[in-house]
C-alpha cells in the first residue's frame, strides 16, 4: 500500500487510486523520482494524476498489465504533455486553482474585514453591539481567515516559491488597521484596501497560470 501522504506536493484532497487500479511497485517507482526532481509542485502532481488516470481507464477494460512505465521516467515525461489527453487535464487542474483561489479571496477579504473591525473595537472599547457578539463573529472570522488563508496559500505553493502574494497580504492588513485606527469612523476604507489586494493578487496568479506548461 502507497502512503500517498508522503509525497507533500500530491493534492492527496483530490481522488486517489486504490491498490487494485494501478501497478503499485511502477507507481512508488514513478513518485520516487517525480519527488526527486525540480519541478514546481502543479508539474509533479498532474504527472502523477495522469499516470493514475491512464492506469484507471486501463483497469476499467481489464488491460492493467499493458500499461507500462519507461525504464527512463524522464522519456514519459517529455511524451505524455504532447497528448491531448494530457492537455485536457492540465486545463481542468488550471481551471479548478483559479476558481479556488478567488474564492479562497473573497473569503479572505470579508473575514479579514470583520477581524480588523473587531481588534480595532478591542483597543478603542467601541464595540459594534457588546463585546460577546463582537467576540463571537470576531473567532468565527479568524477560523474562516485561517481556513481560507491556508488553501490560497496551497494554491500559491503548487506553482511558486516566491512570497509577493504574503508581503502583499500582509501590508494590506497593516494599512487596514492603522487606517482603521487613524481615520474617522465615517472614512473606513478597510473592505477597499482589502480588495484591492485581492484584485492584484488575482490577476498575478491567473496571468502565472496562464503561462503555465509543462
């Protein structure tokens, strides 16, 4: 049995093949050296993905035993993103990041709206209603930032190393509460700074993924 969890770029919240679908010593083998290479995260999980697809399709028409790996993993490698198979799932996994990742966004903007709201009441003592429903929303709005903060994050890991996304999330939170404490009631510009951020961060990432090949 494949302890898939090992394997820290595999999207293992994605459906994974049982024992009885794939030739397990052949894929050990194939993520052993995916895990050994210099690939972005995205790269070594859709390989993966579209060995166990082909596998799956092979084990559904009882042709299991005619799916082969090559002896230089690094031929299949070239071969299979010329298929449009291949292309075809590349584009589905590409899809599914930007929609997760806007949404993941949008929570974080709301969420992260409330929590600066409530820790700027916390050292004003202005609360919204009183300090137990302001605390109530304020750590259902931290789980959910958490939450949230954690899958964008994920995204942003699968296909970069570089951290402009957290230096900007990060300032835009700072300008949020200083804003918040510095400025009149009436001019709160928290939710706007916020989704700016978002906007920015958004079209960074779609325009990264749309560059994406393997």
């Amino acid at each position: 049995m494949i302890d898939y969890t090992k394997y820290k770029w595999l999207d293992v919240q994605a459906s994974l093949p049982e024992s009885a679908q794939i030739k397990e010593k052949e894929a050990k083998r194939l993520l052993d050296t995916l895990d050994k290479k210099d690939f972005t995260s995205a790269k070594k999980d859709i390989l993966a993905r579209y060995y166990f697809d082909q596998c799956e399709k092979y084990a559904q028409e009882d042709r299991l035993d005619q799916i082969k790996l090559d002896s230089n993993l690094t031929r299949d490698f070239r071969s299979w993103p010329k298929s449009s198979s291949f292309k075809k799932m590349v584009e589905q996994v590409v899809q599914s990041d930007k929609g997760k990742f806007v949404m993941s966004g949008i929570v974080i903007v709301m969420t992260g709206t409330l929590l600066v709201f409530f820790l700027v009441a916390i050292l004003t003592g202005k609360f919204l209603f009183n300090i137990w429903v302001d605390g109530i929303v304020g750590a259902l709005s931290i789980v959910f930032l958490y939450r949230n903060m954690k899958i964008k994050y994920r995204l942003v890991k699968r296909y970069t190393a570089s951290r402009d996304y957290l230096y900007l999330d990060i300032a835009s939170f700072v300008l949020c509460f200083l804003l918040k404490i510095w400025l009149p009631v009436s001019f709160d510009f928290s939710l706007i700074i916020l989704f700016i951020a978002h906007f920015v961060s958004k079209k960074k990432f779609e325009k990264m993924l749309d560059e994406f090949t393997i």
